[in-house]
C-alpha cells in the first residue's frame, strides 16, 4: 500500500468559511439556494429530542411526548414567501391525507414572517395541519433546521428518523426520490428509513436574535459548556496554549472565547452540519453560543462560585483500560527549541508469530507540548529498518508527511483531543506477524529543548471472527495547479465491485487545499453525502467515523471534488512568488485524496 493511503493527520479543526452554491436573491427578505445552510448545528439522526412544549395557532399547547404517543409526527418548516416552500404545498396536502398515522405540524420560524402573515398565507394555502408561529426560533434551534421547506420525521419515542428535502426535485415532473414519502412509509410500518439524511434546498431561515431572559453567570451556565467542550484539551499538560479549568481562566480569556466560538473555531470542528453523520461531533448549539456571548457582554459575572459543578474527571492513564500490548518509541528522543516541524518515524518490532486484528489503539504522548500526532504504519519488509541505518539519531526523518516505504497497512492514530476510536465488533485493523510498527510522530517546536517517549496501547478483537478493515480511495494524482490560480477544482472518483459498509472517511490535501466533498451515489441514484470541509487546513484533520455503518450496494460511485488557491493570497502558499503545483509526497507539493474505510458487506453483519 502506498504512503499516501495511510496519511492520518488525526486532528481538531475550524470553522468553514461558505464556498455557496449558485444562489441568487428572490427578495430583500430571502435567498434560494441549492444546498443547507451550515450556519444552524445540525442534530443527528437517531437523537431522541428533548420533551419541549410549543403553541399553535389555534392557541392549543402540545408537547412532543403527547403527539408522538400517538404515532410518528412529522414537523415541516416552511415560509410565507419563499417560493420554494409554497411549491410544495399541494405535495404535503397529499401527503397529509395519505399518511393519516402521521400527525403534520407546519413551522413558520423566519423572523420576517408575522403571525399575521403566517394567518393570511395558512387560510390561502388552506393547510390542513396544526401551524406553529416559532417566534423565539425555539423549535428551529431544537431541530436544527436552516431551511425552508426541510422536514424532520420522528417515531413514537421522539426519536429523529429523517431530515432534509422532501423530494429530490421543486418541479413536480421531475421528481426521481420520494425521501419525505419513503420515510413516513418505513415509520409506518416499523422499518429502517432507506435514506436518513438529505441536503434540504429552498430558501435559508432567519431566526430573531437569541434573547435570555436571565442572567447568564460562570458558575451556573458557562461552566458546563467549558467542562464538556473544551477542557479536554484546555487543562493543564495538554496541548492548548492556556487552561480553562476555573473561573479566573475563563474572565482572562473571555473576549477570546466569544470571538472564537461565534466564528465556530472552536470547538474544532470541521465537516459541514448535514454532510455525514459523525462519532464524537465537537459543536456548540446556537444557544451556547449565544449565552457565551451575552455573558462576555454582562461583563463574565461569576455567579456563585460554590455551585459550580464538579470538574470532569480525564483519564490519566489508558482511557480504555489496560491495553492488550504496549508499543513503546525505544529510546526517549530530543526535539531542539527551532527549526521547521520534524516527521519523525520510530521502528517497534512486534514478533507476534500469528495474525493479530486491533479493534482500537491508544495513544499515551511521552510530550503533549510538542507531540502534534501519531500515526502508527506498518512495515512487513524491513524497509524502515533500511532507512534507520541510514539516520544518525534515533529512528529516520522524512521530507513529506509519509514514512517513506511502502507500508503494508496502519493500526490507527491519534492528535490532541481525540478519544480512542473502537471499530466496530468484530472488526479490525490486521497487524501481519512478524511486521514492525513504524510510529510516526510529528513534532513541533516550543522554543526550548523538548523531550518525548510515546506509548502506543493495542488492543485485539476477541470476536471468533474478525473482519479485516480495508482502506480504499478517490484520488487522483494528474493534476498541475496553475500558478496564481484561487480556486482550481480537481476531481476523482472510486467505484465498489461489491456490496460494502462504509465505517469512516478521510479528506487529505496539502496547503493549498480550500475544500473537499465526496458523495455516493448507488446504482439507484440515491444520493450520500459522505462529508464535506468547507475551509480545509492542513494542520488539522481527521478520520471521521460514522455513527452508523453506510451500506453501499456494488456498483456505488463515489466522487470527489476539492478545489486549490495557488494565489498569493493564500496565507498557506509555501511559495513566494507562486509557482504550479502537482502531486507529491512533500508537504510543499500537494495530494488529492478522498480515504474510504470499508468492510466487505459478505464478511460482515450488523450486530
């Protein structure tokens, strides 16, 4: 397997800065657009809502509890004026009668949409279902809805089963995928929804400013989302450049918390809301956001200090117990206080005579000051022994971001403020016997002289039978970037043979890398997207791994388009003036990959 397909630059990330579709404005109050807004946080399909309470314009209070005990309820939001919304009205009036196991209830949640406005249009529209007037946005924030018309299906446990479009198409005579319809049959009648998820096109919503009613302190209300979002990393001995484990943190670094929360830099976070539904998302709501905000604002009151609640409790040791086997950098390593970032691979010999499969692996930093990742490849062929003689300190460096041979696989990574990730029962990583384990580690400089031994923890499936993980690819590697070009698209694509569950993907650029999206479509046309970031930075990145596996029938297609600003604009051009640009495994040359982590479908079942 080549370096390229096992480059894990495990990571955090930013905030996406919108390269938007086509979009063109109707009114002064509205815009159409092809794609969901990221500017709402998406809820996951499969959360089970809260049990929140709303009034209709009737001026009859219901609960979410109360409708879904009588069945599957199906909330559509939609505007008075966006002329997306008013195509479908005929389409849900259909529906409504169709589905009569269903309760309906239609949102109108555009802060330009009056409750008098929502009157006149309903009676026009003749709408047969209860309508809600979500003034405060309250509903919308709940759901995470940022369209108009967009649908969201629950079952009788207030459980999320769909979100998204309700069709494929806005003109009635070219409509392919029935996704609304296909949903309310499969909650109907007990069975999975066949899509869960869609990308929602219409009109974006605007919601009224967030207003708090109370008084937002430290203690009662900031700490909890400071304790839950960040100091996994921002605490003493990890890798954020200060601690917010108190109040005084916190009043020190408040401006800088608004601003970066606001920008959705942090938590990091960098897939697109509604491209993939993701293990361990790292997003705040827009409520968070706002009580951050009105906090800074109020001058960061502290509250009653004594009732903040206890600090989490982190693992110091190994967060998923004692690991089966132990891989440990042989000899401690110094890393100088300057210079440019060091790829650094250390070689592990296992001598496991047999096969072994690794289900998760943990990473213990001997340095989290300058450990920026680790990766752990694979070597069957004594190459990075090769290249070890060859370097005077311990283990070898590397130009690129790859260990410099042609690895026979990986056991998993790791970067600041990732949790171990298990795969699936009776699925795993296959560590060959007799192999060594090259660790990649990448360090940075601090400005003074650093020291590191870092651990690696295995731990092995103990299933009867194992299911190897395998790695596949969109890629492409002919491509020349022109010099001064700010957005250059680039292309690829993969095709299944055979049927397969889809378990994580992995974009991978370089520097000059602006955004990657991969979608798959079946040989039904049904559509995937499987992830799209939207601001790409090289320095942090991720395996994004699904909270479900995705079946994938054979003869899916998976395509891939990323685009490159090689301008002098770009802050990242490592050349002044710019120069083209092709495939490489430097970091200065670039990449265009699209990593697929897969199972075979006939070597594999859900448990």
């Amino acid at each position: 397997m080549k370096p390229y397909a096992l480059i894990l630059l495990l990571t955090l990330a930013l905030t996406p800065a919108i390269h938007a579709a086509s979009e063109y404005t109707i009114t002064n109050r509205h815009r159409v657009i092809e794609e969901a807004n990221p500017s709402q946080t998406n809820v996951p399909v499969g959360t089970k809502l809260p049990d929140v309470d709303f009034t209709t314009l009737d001026g009859k209070t219901h609960t979410l509890n109360t409708l879904t005990k009588h069945g599957p309820v199906v909330f559509a939001f939609l505007a008075t004026e966006c002329p997306v919304a008013q195509r479908y009205t005929m389409r849900l009036k259909r529906l409504h009668a169709e589905f009569t196991t269903h309760t309906f209830v239609a949102v109108y949640a555009n802060e330009n949409d009056s409750v008098d406005d929502v009157k006149a249009y309903v009676a026009k529209a003749e709408s047969p279902f209860p309508v809600v007037k979500d003034t405060k946005g309250e509903l919308a924030h709940i759901f995470g809805a940022a369209m108009t018309p967009q649908v969201f299906v629950l079952d009788t446990s207030r459980t999320l089963k769909y979100r998204g479009a309700i069709d494929d198409n806005r003109y009635e005579t070219r409509v392919k995928y029935h996704y609304l319809r296909d949903a309310l049959i499969a909650t109907r009648d007990g069975t999975p929804v066949p899509v869960q998820e869609t990308p929602a096109f219409g009109c974006t919503i605007h919601l009224p400013e967030i207003g708090f009613s109370e008084d937002i302190t430290y203690s009662e209300h900031i700490a909890p989302i400071l304790q839950k979002n960040c100091q996994t990393c921002h605490r003493q001995g990890e890798v954020a450049p200060f601690t917010l484990s108190d109040y005084s943190d916190a009043k020190a670094w408040a401006t800088e918390i608004a601003e970066y929360t606001q920008a959705r830099l942090m938590p990091p976070w960098k897939p697109a809301p509604g491209y993939g539904n993701f293990k361990n998302e790292r997003r705040l709501s827009g409520t968070e956001i706002g009580m951050i905000a009105h906090w800074v604002e109020s001058g960061a009151p502290a509250g009653d200090l004594d009732a903040v609640p206890p600090a989490p409790k982190f693992h110091e040791g190994w967060a998923l117990g004692e690991p089966d086997w132990i891989a440990e950098m042989p000899v401690e390593y110094e890393i100088e206080p300057e210079g440019e970032d060091e790829y650094r691979q250390f070689i592990i010999p296992t001598h496991f005579d047999t096969d072994m499969y690794v289900q998760a692996v943990d990473v213990q930093p001997g340095n989290r000051k300058t450990v920026h990742h680790v990766i752990a490849y694979l070597d069957v062929d004594g190459e990075a022994r090769k290249l070890d003689a060859q370097d005077p300190k311990p283990g070898y460096v590397t130009e690129g971001t790859g260990p410099g041979f042609d690895t026979a696989g990986t056991v998993g990574g790791w970067a600041p403020g990732m949790a171990p990730v298990v795969l699936p029962e009776g699925v795993g990583y296959l560590l060959p016997k007799g192999a060594d384990i090259v660790m990649q580690v990448h360090y940075y400089r601090t400005g003074h002289l650093e020291r590191d031994r870092t651990r690696l923890g295995l731990y092995f499936s103990k299933t009867e039978h194992t299911t190897k993980l395998r790695i596949g690819d969109a890629i492409n590697k002919d491509f020349v970037i022109p010099a001064g070009e700010g957005w250059y698209e680039v292309l690829a694509h993969e095709n299944f043979k055979r049927d397969v569950y889809l378990l994580a993907t992995m974009p991978h650029m370089h520097l000059l890398g602006r955004d990657m999206r991969l979608v798959a479509t079946t040989p039904e046309g049904i559509r995937h997207d499987l992830i799209w970031i939207q601001d790409w930075d090289f320095n942090w990145q991720d395996v994004y791994h699904y909270r479900e596996p995705l079946f994938l029938p054979a003869g899916t297609r998976v395509e891939l388009v990323a685009h490159f600003d090689n301008s002098a604009d770009n802050p990242a051009n490592p050349h002044d003036p710019p120069v083209p640009v092709g495939w490489g495994e430097k970091t200065t040359d670039e990449m265009c990959i699209g990593f697929l982590y897969y199972v075979k479908a006939s070597e594999f079942s859900l448990r």
